[in-house]
C-alpha cells in the first residue's frame, strides 16, 4: 500500500517506474563481442555412391530362325528309308524323321527329361525368358528305323516322337557386337525305339546323326546373329547422359557416367532383349551449368567368359536380378548425392520460436529468453546468440560445430560450448547463473529436422526422372528414398548431403 501522502494517482505511477527503473539498472548487463570469424574450410568431398542406369536393347533373331527353318540349310525331312546306311561297324539300318519349325525353347526345355519332348516346341517361346548367355532352340521331332527285319515306328505303329535341342552361346562383344556359336545340340526320345543290331545301339546312333545335320545348319544360321550389333542404341543413351540435366535455373543434374556394363538376355519369341547398364556417379549441383562430362563411348566391359550369366536380365528395368557375378558387377539402383542449402535466417526463426519464454531459475535469481539467431562463423562452425532479460540482462554466444543423427535424420550442435569472452564475462558479472543449466537447455532445444533438405531433393528429382530428354532418348524412374548422411556449415548457410535411392532408365527407340 502507497503512503497516504501520495493520494495522486498519476504520482504513484511515476514512483513505480522510478523503483522499476532503479531495479533495472541495478542488473548486471552481459554485452560480450561476437566471435571472431574462423578461416574459410571447404565443404569434404563424399564420393557418390556408384549408380546403374538400365537401357534396353532389343534383338530381332527372325532372320536366324528363318534360315534355321530353311529346308535347304535344316532339312525338313530326314529320309535313309529308301537306302540303308552302313555303320563302319558292318550293321545296316535305315530311317526316316521330320521336323516341325524351331522356336525359341527355354533352358529347362533344353534340359527336360524325355517325357516333356512330345510337346508341339513351335509354341514353347510364348512367355518365355532366356536364362544365361546362352540363347535355346529347339522343335518336335517324329522318326522311324529300320534294320532288316527289325521295325521300329513303321507301318501300323505311330511314329516315335522325339525332340531335338539347340544351345548358342552368345555374347556381346566389347564393340557393341553379337558374337554366337553353336554350343550344343542334342536328340531326345520320348518313346524310344529299342532296336540292336549286333553291339551296334541303332537308335543312339540315327539320334547322333540328326544331330550332326542340325548342328551343320544351325552353325550356318549364326552367322545372322553376329550380324546384330547394339552399339547405335547404347551410344545414343551414353551421348544423352553426358549432358547435364537442368532440374530448376540454378540446380543441375551430372551424372558423371563412367562405364557399359550388361547382364544378360530376355526375351518372347523371335525378340531378344538385354539389359545394358551404363554406371555413373549422379550428383546435383547450384549454380552455373556445368560442362558435358565423360569421353565417346567406351568398350563394352565385360565380366569374364568362364563364369556365363546364369541368369536372366529385365528387360523392364524394374524387376529383381538373380546374384550372378555379372549382376555383382553391375551395380544396383540410382544414387543421386547432393547438397542442399538451409539458410541461416529460416533456421534462426526455428530456433527463435523454440527458445523464446524459456526460463532459467536458480533460488530467487530468474532469467527469460527474449530470442535466438543461428549462424555460420567458418570452419564448419556454428555460433548461436541468445538474447534473455530478467536479474540480468544481455546476450551470450555459444559455438558448435553441426552434427548428423543417421537413426533420427535430425541435426544437433556437437560439443556446445560458450564462447570464450561470453563464458568469462558471465563468471565475473552473473556469478549466480548455473552455466551449465542454461547450455543444456540451449542444446537441447538446438536440433533441427532434414526433411527440408530431403524434400527439396526428392522435388527436384520427381519431376525430372520422367520426360525425353532427345527426339530419341527418354527416361523414367522413380524416387523411393532420400535420406541426410552428413551436413557441414559454411557462413553462407547450413548444407545438408543427401542421398536419393531409386531407379533410372532409359529408352531409345529409332530416330525420326
């Protein structure tokens, strides 16, 4: 209560002020100097992980299982009914088959037992994929043998079914080329006929010989598949992707290819595909353009011959790979590394917001955060200033040096310290101020989020891995994951590294 003498109700508020503005000044004040800029450190390199970017190329065998089926290079009918053949062994047998046309067949096809062989083969490409380095044909096959008195498939009987299976080995050369030659070729029996003459297996030896005359024109057929060569397609994606791709006027993406590599064939029917994979290192880049990257096309890398692929390449890009070596060799998925800007002001407004009405208490003394600034002071150093009032008025500097939480995908202020003029100054003017009370509070309220940094990334690739890039030469991908691995502090802004997963392909198709 005011004393009587001060009735005026404007005299009491003046002496209220007064008091307060006595107590004011009675307060210490904390004024210490910013820090002193540290030395400029640049930002480490982190080399990008190696990507794959998947082109297919397609191969039209129609004119190999054309002349296949040409009666003057494969007969059509094998016919020794008229005559016998004699064996160097003495025996004398004779026989007749006939084929249907060869399609391509799978590679459990190839090596079916006898009881699969009766199928009419001409229908057995339909939705079938091509396993290994090795591309499969095969057909129907209907015989009869003689021997003297000996039938077999003759007459009343049906004829015997039997089938006959071709392997080509085939390869795509360092030049973009095919490269095939007959591997295998082999007759198998379903209902065998069991005819002996003497020591002399006569049915093994009419399958030999079939296979002898199929193995003939088949190796003249291949010469149609080292015709085929890949390297229009290829060199059309490798010349595209040497180009950096504007994602927004200042933000670019290099991909920094490297090498060829493929993993295998596919295919349906005549149409054989394999998955060529060009391996780069994509990063994104702000500012100018920069220039095109890489030389011309380089040879085809290729895994060692005697391994063979074992297994069958995608040509949709999309689907999972068997572990071979060549798909080990070939790496997986499409990495894009950046380093994405978070400005000072935005970051101090967060801080600012977090911090401020924030108290400190010790016994009767109390001091309350007014505000909050974050900036770069150099050599990946952070300074934070916080600004309070209460028993003591003022601002003080902490330093720190930024951190990234892989679990959390947040960042925090390593080692936080105060600075060295403001730690002295509170010692010899806020004695009472538990010191570090008031820098854990500060820490644990300086931790901030990357999903700024992570959606910018992902935004700039969303709308980018979708569209042609040429008349000839489209892409598509998707974006599956961004994630922060590492950040560092310049005085410019805080750059956060992130690391985008997905996939990428391309498209060539012929030129207008």
């Amino acid at each position: 209560m005011f004393p009587k003498s001060i009735s005026n109700p404007l005299t009491a508020i003046s002496l209220l002020l007064s008091l307060m503005s006595c107590t004011a000044l009675n307060n210490p004040v904390v004024h210490p100097p910013a820090p002193v800029l540290l030395p400029p450190t640049p930002n480490p390199l982190s080399p990008a992980p190696e990507s794959s970017i998947s082109v297919p190329v397609h191969l039209d065998l129609s004119p190999f299982l054309a002349t296949a089926n040409d009666d003057s290079v494969i007969p059509k009918k094998f016919d020794h009914w008229g005559n016998f053949v004699r064996h160097p062994k003495g025996a004398e047998y004779k026989y007749y088959a006939e084929r249907d046309d060869f399609a391509m067949t799978p590679s459990s096809t190839y090596q079916a037992n006898s009881t699969s062989s009766g199928m009419v083969l001409r229908d057995w490409w339909k939705g079938v994929e091509l396993s290994s380095s090795h591309l499969f044909i095969g057909t129907a096959l209907r015989y009869k043998i003689g021997a003297h008195s000996l039938h077999c498939g003759d007459g009343s009987e049906w004829p015997r079914r039997a089938a006959v299976h071709g392997s080509i080995a085939t390869e795509l050369t360092p030049t973009y080329g095919l490269s095939a030659s007959v591997a295998s070729v082999a007759v198998s029996t379903s209902d065998p006929c069991h005819i002996r003459v003497g020591d002399l297996d006569v049915t093994q030896d009419v399958k030999q010989r079939l296979a002898d005359a199929v193995r003939g024109g088949l190796s003249r057929a291949v010469t149609h598949i080292n015709a085929l060569t890949v390297k229009s397609h290829v060199e059309a994606a490798w010349n595209t992707l040497r180009n950096p791709i504007q994602l927004e006027p200042d933000a670019w993406l290099q991909f920094n290819i490297d090498k060829v590599r493929h993993s295998g064939f596919s295919g349906i029917g005549p149409m054989v595909d394999d998955t060529v994979h060009i391996t780069a290192k994509p990063i994104i880049v702000f500012g100018s353009e920069p220039p095109a990257g890489g030389a011309a096309l380089p040879p085809l890398d290729t895994p060692p011959t005697s391994t063979g692929f074992h297994g069958a390449a995608d040509a949709q890009l999309y689907g999972t790979l068997p572990t071979t070596l060549a798909n080990r060799l070939t790496p997986t998925g499409f990495h894009v590394v950046t380093d994405i800007p978070l400005d000072y002001p935005s970051l101090s407004k967060a801080l600012a917001n977090r911090l401020m009405g924030k108290r400190v208490v010790k016994k009767q003394y109390l001091i309350l955060i007014t505000n909050a600034a974050i900036f770069g002071n150099g050599g990946n150093q952070v300074v934070m200033r916080v600004d309070f009032s209460g028993d003591a008025v003022g601002h003080v500097y902490f330093v720190g040096k930024p951190e990234m939480n892989f679990l959390t995908q947040t960042i925090s202020l390593g080692g936080l310290r105060y600075d060295g003029e403001t730690e002295a100054l509170l010692q010899k003017t806020v004695d009472w101020l538990d010191l570090s009370t008031f820098r854990d509070l500060i820490a644990s309220e300086s931790v901030f989020g990357v999903a700024a940094a992570t959606d910018r990334a992902r935004g700039l690739l969303a709308t980018t891995l979708n569209r042609a890039l040429s008349p000839s030469v489209s892409m598509h991908g998707t974006v599956e994951s961004v994630q922060g691995i590492g950040v560092f502090a310049d005085v410019n802004a805080l750059h956060i590294r992130t690391v985008s997963d997905g996939t990428l392909g391309l498209t060539v198709t012929d030129k207008p």
